[in-house]
C-alpha cells in the first residue's frame, strides 16, 4: 500500500487514526500489546491505523503495534496527516 497518505482523527484523546483503503493480512501477528506513546499500529477489527501520543489503557484485542515513531507526544497529538513511503 506504500506510499500512502492518510488524513488523521482525533480518537478518545490517546491516537490519531485513519481508515486504510484495505484489510492488512494479520495471520501469525504477535500478541497484542497495551500501546505508547509514539507508537504506530494497525487496529484490524475497524481496518485503521493509530499514530498514539499518549499511551494505551492495556492491550487490545486486535492491536497490532507495527514500530514506533521518534516524535513527540505533543506533535504527534495534532498531526492532521501522515505520509508512509518505503525506506529506500
């Protein structure tokens, strides 16, 4: 899906999240993991994607945390759009 361009939402005050334009195949994902800060990650029951700037309340069912961001909490709060391209 790389690149891609993705306009966030405000979701519960923990993330930022956007739908992505297709389903990520989950099958062999490790267990979920409660989100931080900084953390990207794809929540596959709703097909999105989650920039979070503050962390997560526990693990949730269907959180799949894909890396981490070397971004402030603060900028990452108001992202209104990200851009995901391949590393070279």
């Amino acid at each position: 899906m790389l690149p891609l361009a993705l306009d966030l939402e405000d979701f519960h005050g923990t993330e930022r999240g956007a739908d992505l334009p297709r389903k990520l195949n989950t099958s062999g994902a490790p267990a979920p993991v409660a989100a931080k800060a900084g953390d990207i990650a794809h929540y596959a029951p709703r097909c999105n994607l989650a920039l979070f700037h503050q962390d997560g309340p526990t693990p949730s069912a269907g959180l799949l945390v894909l890396g981490h961001l070397d971004a402030g909490a603060d900028r990452l709060g108001d992202a209104t759009r990200i851009t995901i391209e391949a590393a070279p």
